[in-house]
C-alpha cells in the first residue's frame, strides 16, 4: 500500500520517489512512504508554526478532548495498527497490539496530566510586590522516532507535547513508518485541527538538518543511537535549541543467590527477548553470583528452547525476525566472538532461516569481559551469561560502561537489593521485575544514554517554560 505525508490537513509526497518497505520476515514489500526532504520539511515547520497559537490558546481541557479522542481511535485499531506493525518491522503480533496498548496509555495519562501543568505563587521579599511563575508551551516541536517501537515512541513524545500546547512534526524512521502513517490517519479523524500535528517521511538527514537549523522548531526530542544523539547536540548549539534525548543502552541484568529462581528467570527472558531483543532496554549483559549460576543457567536455557521462533503474524509465535542483515550479521558475529574466546553455547547460537531474517534465541554461559558482547549492544535474542563472585563485582561490572539506561536487579533481600540500586549509574531499575516501562513514571537515562525524561510527571515538563511574572502593587 502507498502511505503519503500529512502536512497541514493535506496528503504529500504522491509524485516525489517512494521509499519501499520490507518485511524482514519474507522479504516482500508491505508498503511505501514518500521520500521527502527539506522542502517537505519546511512546509511542515511553517504549518506547526501557523498552528501553535490557536492550539497554545485552547484550554487544557479542550485538548484533552482531542487526546481522548485519539486514544478510543487507537484502541479501536488495535487490529489493524499491530498488524502493519507487525509486517513492516517483524514484531510478534501479540506484542505489536501490545505496544498500540502501550502507545494509547500515554495519551490516556497525558490527557489528564495536561490538566497539571500548575504555576505557583512565591511569597515576596516586599510588600509592594506580588511573585508569580506561570507555565507556558515550548512552541513547536519535532519528534523523531526509531524503528523498533513505531506507535509507542511517537505517543510517548507527542501526548505531552501536544497537552502541553505545543504543535508537532513526526518523523518516523524509514525503516517503520508505515505505522506512524495510519497514526495521522487516526489523528485526522479526531479531528485535530490543521497544523496541530504533521508526518513527514524520507531523507533524516535532510529532514532533521532542516528542522535543527530552523529556528522556528524550539524543541526535537529523539530517540536513537548515541552517536546520533551527540551529533544533534552540536546541532543545536546555533539556535539553542532545546533537546530530549533518549539514547543506547547496555543493560545488565543481576542475580544474586538468594533470588528467586523462577523470577529471575522469567524475569531476564521478559526484559532480554521482548520484541527479539530489539529494545534498549532489554539486558545486555547477565550477571550472576556463584551460589545459584548453575542452576539459573540450566533453568534459563530450558525456558529459552520454548520460545517459539516464526513468522510473527502467528499469535504463537515470541521470537520474530530481526530487522535487517546487518542486524541479523551483528548477532552472528558476536556470538562468533564469544565462542572464540572460550564462551559456551546453551541454547539456540544459529540462524533460523535463510529466507527471513530469523535468529534462535541464544543462551552463551561463561562468557567475560573481554568479548564484544559485553561492550557492544546486540540488539538481538542472544543472552550472555558472567559469573560473578560478589555484589561488589557486580556493580563494578555493571558500572563499566558509557551507557546508563536501564538494569535489572534481582534479589529477595531487600537491605541488599537497596544498596545495591544506590550504586548503580542507570536511569530505570527493575527490581524483581523484567518489564519496568510505563505511561505513569519517568523513562530516561544517564551518562550518555541520554537527557532528559519521557513519561509521567516529568515527561510534560519538557515541554514548557517557566516564566517569572513580578507584578508590582500599591
């Protein structure tokens, strides 16, 4: 099917070079997306900037509706949204329908916390003056996306900029933006009004060159690499423009000996193979502490063989394929490197097909330091496993590394569990728990995995200002 943009209320791109999309699964070609660039990019500007004013002036309440209104939208699609998902970027169906779940809570949430966007009242250092801080939207926004959560990444940015006031420019990644387009199909028929919120597809750096270079866009907030996400810091620089940025991770994942055996197991296959290990949050790398490696190696491996690997379209299946070749070619490798290096296949360790881009879920015990795995983020089904001695060994492990995004603790001694979570340098910690993300708590991390906070409370923050109002009083 032939998806366009939707710049101000119109439909773009039909005779502009088309951008075909690929199953990883087949193959085949599921779609296209118009390859648009700067031009589009500033139609698109111009047509969020027009639009802030009418949109900041609405009450709160008033955009609450029109979020309401597209979150009954997306639950209705639940369907028919996972399943394009599901064909254009190979995540497992029950998990796509999943994620449109996922996606709606955060305007669900964010339609009610627009209604928070409280100032205050400072009490004054004279009489004759009145203190006050009032809140007020960024301006326009643009919000650029990644291809593993094509729905959820996009609610997540846009549900707080667009209760906050703020008007908004998507641009999905090329390699998923077919979902991002029936999206703005949605948000058309809510009824939101022209302007407010605008898709472009196409060129990134072309797309995102424009919108950095344009003082009119206050805001991007971004999910992707760290490379990338350094390169749009100097980016702003020119027009200090603000950025939330939500970057790589190489989570650890840590059992102690007195976890609980099924917990932490179940809980590593939750965080490590959700949508093919193909998240930045899912564990990277696994510690475990001598007491209890052997067996939790021997009970991971056996859940790990009863994960279904297929074509995701089946409600059975858990395991889909990876996105592209270099990233099925990335897995292989590292798994070369480990069993090089003296690590020791469990489970799974070889490619799946040769017609899709499949990988077995992967279990490699013994593994150290010294292999790429443990440095690099897979971004795939394979799960290393380290033994470790102490907790101190632990957190120094988990420490070692430029990323602090997510970790994952488990340990049913809770004195131990809180020291632990003290030392560790990682924005989001599960504790006894492999699936922490949701619409209600803050999602970022530190070091360079990012700046700033999506979700909950914090997330709307990012998308106002404060302004000090001094009123002077006879």
């Amino acid at each position: 099917m032939k998806y366009l943009m939707t710049i101000n209320g119109e439909s773009v791109g039909e005779n502009l070079e088309q951008i075909d999309i690929i199953n990883p699964g087949t193959n085949e070609v599921v779609g296209s997306v118009p390859n648009g660039g700067e031009a589009e990019a500033e139609r698109a500007i111009e047509a969020a900037h027009n639009a802030f004013e009418g949109w900041a002036d609405l009450t709160a309440y008033d955009r609450a509706s029109y979020l309401k209104k597209l979150n009954d939208l997306l639950i209705e699609n639940k369907e028919a949204l996972g399943r394009v998902m599901t064909l254009e970027m190979g995540k497992p169906i029950t998990q796509s329908m999943g994620e449109v779940m996922y996606g709606a809570s955060f305007l669900e949430w964010y339609a009610e916390e627009g209604k928070r966007i409280y100032g205050q009242t400072v009490p004054a250092h004279l009489p004759n003056k009145r203190m006050q801080v009032w809140k007020k939207p960024v301006g326009v926004v643009a919000a650029v996306t990644p291809w593993n959560f094509p729905l959820a990444m996009l609610t997540r940015k846009m549900g707080p900029a667009l209760a906050a006031g703020c008007t908004v420019i998507m641009k999905p990644s090329s390699e998923s933006p077919l979902t991002a387009a029936m999206f703005m199909d949605l948000i058309e028929e809510a009824g939101f009004p022209k302007g407010v919120v605008n898709l472009v597809t196409g060129s990134s750096s072309k797309i995102v060159g424009k919108i950095m270079e344009d003082e009119r866009v206050r805001k991007l907030t971004f999910t992707g690499s760290t490379e990338v996400g350094k390169l749009l810091i100097r980016q702003s620089a020119d027009n200090v423009k603000l950025l939330s940025l939500e970057l790589g991770g190489h989570a650890p994942l840590i059992v102690l000996d007195d976890a609980d055996l099924e917990v932490a197991v179940q809980g590593a296959i939750d965080s490590k193979f959700r949508n093919t290990g193909q998240t930045c949050v899912c564990a990277n790398r696994i510690y475990v502490q001598a007491g209890i490696y052997e067996a939790f190696v021997e009970r991971f491996s056996e859940k790990v063989k009863e994960l279904n690997v297929g074509d995701a379209l089946d409600e059975s299946v858990d395991i889909g394929p990876l996105i592209n070749q270099d990233g099925l070619e990335k897995v292989m490798r590292h798994v070369e490197d480990a069993v090089g290096k003296g690590a020791k296949v469990v489970s799974g360790g070889h490619r799946k097909s040769e017609t899709g881009l499949y990988y077995e879920p992967t279990v490699i015990r013994d593994v150290n330091k010294s292999m790429v795995i443990m440095h690099e983020e897979t971004f795939g089904p394979i799960a290393p496993v380290q033994k470790v001695e102490t907790v101190e060994e632990a957190i120094k492990l988990a420490n070692s590394t430029e990323y602090g995004l997510a970790a994952y603790v488990f340990t049913e001694n809770v004195a131990r569990g809180m020291k632990l979570i003290e030392k560790l340098d990682f924005g989001i910690v599960g504790w006894n728990d492999g699936a922490p993300s949701a619409a209600q708590v803050p999602f970022g991390g530190m070091k360079e995995s990012g700046i700033g906070r999506e979700g909950g409370a914090e997330g709307i923050e990012a998308f106002v200002e404060s302004q000090y109002v001094s009123i002077g009083v006879k």
